[in-house]
C-alpha cells in the first residue's frame, strides 16, 4: 500500500515537472491545471521549482531588445521574385515519380539478372561454344527423331563379342567434356525412329579421336564424357541397331569394334560413357552424343527454351549496371531536394 | 495598405511594397537573430539575407501569419550562420559586453523600467546560458519568452507540432534555471 502510494506521488510528481511550464503560461486544460494544483499543494521541491522557473522567465522577458543597428530594406532593382525551378510546384512530384519509376525498372533488372544467372551456370562454365552447342542442341530434339542423340555408345572389345553396353557409371561432372555434356543435357523426346547414324559412322566417331586405344575422348577421362543424368535412365537400354564395326583401334592389334549406338527413349538424352578400362583391355567406349547432336537439324523450336535462352543472351549485367546507377542518381537528388525544400518555409 | 495587399503587391515583383513589410518586422527579425546567434554582426547579416531570402520566397507563402513564416526563415538563416560560425568562430559572447556598439544598444529608449533593473551582469549570464542551449529549444524560447509568441505561432515558425514545442519549451527553462540558479542569479532578484 505504501509503494503503491509512493509510486501514485511519484508519477505525480514527474507529471507536474512536465507540465511546470505550460501551466506557467496558463497552457493547461482546467483538468490538468487542478491535478498540478493539488500536488503543489504538497510538494515543496514543486513548489520551489515553479518559482524559479517563473523568475527565470522573467528575467528572460526583461531582456533588452535591441534595435535593429540599420535598415534590413532590400534592393529596389531586385527582379520579381521567382522560385528556383526544383521549388516550383510539381517538380518533386516529377522526381519522386521519376525514382519509383527507376525503383521498380532496377527491380525488374535484378529479377532478371536473377532468373538468367542459373541458366548460365547450369551451361557449362565455358564460352560461346558452349552455348551454341547447348543452343544447338536445344533447337533440335523436340520433334525430330533425332538419331544418335540420345545416346551413342560405342564400345571396341578386342574379342569381337559385341558386349553388352556398360552403363551405370557415376554421373559425369560436365567440366570434363563440357561440349559434350552441354549438347546432351538438352532434352530430347523419345527419338525411337530413324537413327540417320549409322553404326560405323558412330564407331568411326567413336575411335577416330582417340588418341589410344582406351580413352573415349581426348578429355581427362572417358568416364567423365557423359552427362548428368539419372542413372536409372541408362539402365535398360534398347539397343535399336546399329551393331557395326569399328576401324581398328591403336592401341589393340587386332580388335574388332563394335559400336552399338543405343536410342535411349527418355525425355533427357543420357550420352553416357561406358566403362573404359583403359587400353590394356583395348576397350574403347564413346560418347558420340556431342558430336551427333552438334550435328542435329534444327527442328521445330521450342518456344519457351528459345525464350530462357534469350533471358541469358541479354546484357543483363550491363542493364544491372546502368539501372543501379541512374537509381542512386535519383535517389540523391529527390533527398537533396527533400532537405532543400524543407528549409524553405 | 494592409499586409495581405502589401504581400500581393511584393509578389509581382514590387520591392517597394516588400520593404514596407520590412519595415514592419525588421525589429523582431533582427532580435530574434540576435538572441539566437548571439552576435550583433552576425545577427545583422542574417537578417538581410533572411529578407532576401523572404522575398525570393514569397510565391511559396501561402497564407497565414506571415510574421511566423518569415521567422521560419530568419531561424534557417541563423542555423546556416551558426554551422558556418562553428567552422570559422570568431567573436565570443565575452568579448561582446566589452564592444561600445553593443552596449549603446541596449540602452536605447524602449527599455522598461524592469528591464533598466535587469543588471548587466545577469543579462550576460542569460545571454551565455541561452547559448549553451540546442538550437531548437532556444529558437523555441527566444520566440516565447523573449519575443512573447504564442504556442501556435512558434509551431508555425520552427515547423513543429505544439506538443514538440511544448516540450522544447520546458526543457530550454528548466535549463535556463538550472544554469541561472547555479550562478545565484535567481536569488539575487
């Protein structure tokens, strides 16, 4: 009871100190002038604080004024008074307009510059090669049945068995053989139809790089020639045809090549590199995926691909660039303008 | 002529009619001035710009006191002068009482009896705690308790809500008091 009382006196209290000096001016509504009454009635520390403020307010009105030392008139040959243009009326409004107008563009941009960048990485780290051949290979496929789109894979085994196609490698980082990888990620729709490679044109591709006998590609490691793509795809393939021989390998005496060249009917070509063992089992396995598909006509485009692709084609950096800096422009100026304004009265 | 006219006049383009205006409020704008910075000199410049300033300005005066805007403008006037004075100080508040030109001004006719009471040491000891204010608060109260404006006249010169100057106010006198209390010039009265 007592704390609650002392709390009640001090809020009191802290309430006639806020409000001494409009109740000195007669400032108060009668209601408050009576709560600050009261507690003068029992507060000495108030009491003792109206009077010196009143003194000081005196002391304050009993200042001097001096005159003024000379005559402040203006110029008779001032010209008619005329606004400096940013304070004529509607040229902030202009300006704010201006700036939303360039907030929303720089916003655009960025969306832009956002949605493009993870095209351009998912297209290999490399240059315009790269993009044609992603280009290329994203005009084709649709709806051509394209050939050996999908998936070559030759295979040389020294033995002349033609062997079973050796899939199921761990998924290929595409910086291997980024040409190839680009070209047969495009998707490509089930092209069971009319393989325009041949067998021996797929073999010939196949071995005709090789250096040696094992590798399939000039590149790091065969292994690596293929895609990204599900393993599962290249699981079962259906081997359409296309079991010819090869040319003769360097690196065995006497092989005989033989290339199968697999359509896989999966939305996502799969050129997948089969095992290579490496020279000592003169086992040549290729990916002609790249190659072949560079070669694909370009069929009926697809629309929204096309589109993507011309998102990444456009400067948006350069954009970016501009944007920003005509925002900040902006930007400046309308807060420029604000504080100038402000000061005029 | 009224003021309303005079004003219409001036804004045509009539420095004429704007200098009978001038000569209508030249006092307290140079006074206001002068207690703000705190420098006759320096008082005095900001008062012409501030008339110069005014009369560019007019298109934007849209009614009301026109005392109230014109001492918007002093006291933007004063502010540039201060920052620039911070820069580069110059005279301070004592050599002020020293200067003859100051002193003649304040014993000028108009003074009251209670002002001729006031004695100078105390109206330097005001003028030094005046200084040692913000500028906000003492533009607040120079213009009520030196110039005698209302509460809602300040508002309308120094751009803000009356709550904001109602504060100002109590702040920049309890300041004051507490400045003049130390130095007994309360009690000396």
């Amino acid at each position: 009871m007592l704390d609650f009382l002392g709390r009640l006196q001090r809020s009191e209290h802290s309430y006639c100190q806020e409000n001494l000096s409009s109740y000195l001016d007669g400032e108060l509504s009668p209601r408050a002038r009576e709560r600050v009454d009261r507690h003068l009635a029992e507060c000495e520390r108030c009491r003792w604080d109206l009077e010196t403020l009143q003194r000081t307010v005196g002391l304050l009105r009993a200042m001097p004024r001096p005159k003024a030392p000379r005559s402040f008139a203006i110029p008779e040959t001032m010209p008619a008074p005329a606004l400096p243009f940013w304070m004529r009326p509607g040229v902030y409004t202009a300006l704010r307009a201006a700036t939303a107008t360039a907030a929303l563009f720089f916003v655009m941009t960025v969306a832009g510059t956002v949605l493009s960048v993870p095209m351009q990485s998912r297209a290999p780290a490399g240059a315009a090669p790269m993009l044609a051949a992603a280009k290329a290979a994203a005009t084709a496929p649709a709806a051509m049945p394209l050939p050996a789109t999908a998936a070559q894979n030759a295979e040389a085994l020294p033995n002349g068995t033609p062997a079973a196609p050796k899939f199921g490698a761990g998924a290929a980082t595409p910086s291997a053989a980024p040409a190839a990888a680009a070209a047969a990620e495009a998707p490509v729709s089930p092209a069971p139809g009319e393989p325009t490679l041949t067998a021996e044109e797929a073999t010939r591709r196949a071995s005709a790089p090789l250096g040696k006998g094992g590798g399939a590609l000039p590149g790091p490691t065969a292994d690596l020639a293929g895609t990204a793509a599900p393993p599962s795809v290249a699981a079962q393939p259906t081997p359409e045809e296309a079991t010819g021989r090869g040319t003769p390998s360097e690196a065995t005496p006497t092989p005989l090549e033989v290339a199968r060249a697999l359509s896989v009917p999966q939305e996502e070509s799969t050129a997948r590199a089969g095992d290579v063992s490496g020279p000592d089992r003169g086992q040549a396995s290729a990916t002609a995926a790249a190659s072949v598909s560079l070669e694909a006509q370009p069929g009926a485009p697809d629309a929204s691909r096309e589109a993507r692709l011309r998102l990444v084609a456009f400067p948006w950096q350069t954009l970016l660039v501009a944007t920003a800096g005509v925002l900040a422009a902006l930007v400046a100026a309308t807060l420029w303008l604000r504080s100038a304004r402000s000061r005029w009265p | 002529m009224d003021e309303q006219a005079l004003i219409a006049e001036a804004r045509t383009g009539n420095p004429q009619a704007f200098n009978a205006l001038v000569g209508a409020y030249q006092g307290v704008a140079y006074n206001v001035a002068y207690r703000v910075i705190g420098h006759p000199d320096a008082a005095a410049d900001a008062t012409q710009d501030a008339f110069l300033a005014a009369y560019r300005a007019l298109p934007t005066f849209r009614g009301g006191s026109f005392r109230a805007w014109l001492l918007r403008i002093v006291a933007n006037v004063c502010y540039d002068q201060l920052r620039q004075r911070r820069r580069r100080p110059q005279v301070s508040l004592e050599d002020m009482a020293e200067d003859p030109d100051y002193a003649s001004s304040l014993s000028d006719g108009r003074e009251s009896p209670e002002e001729a009471v006031l004695r100078q040491d105390v109206r330097r000891a005001i003028e030094v705690a005046i200084a040692k204010l913000p500028f906000d608060q003492r533009v607040t109260v120079v213009l009520s308790d030196v110039e005698g404006f209302s509460y809602e006249e300040i508002a309308a010169a120094t751009g803000a809500s009356l709550g904001t100057v109602k504060s100002r106010l109590s702040r920049a006198r309890a300041r004051l008091r507490d400045y003049l209390a130390q130095g007994r010039e309360l009690s000396r009265r």
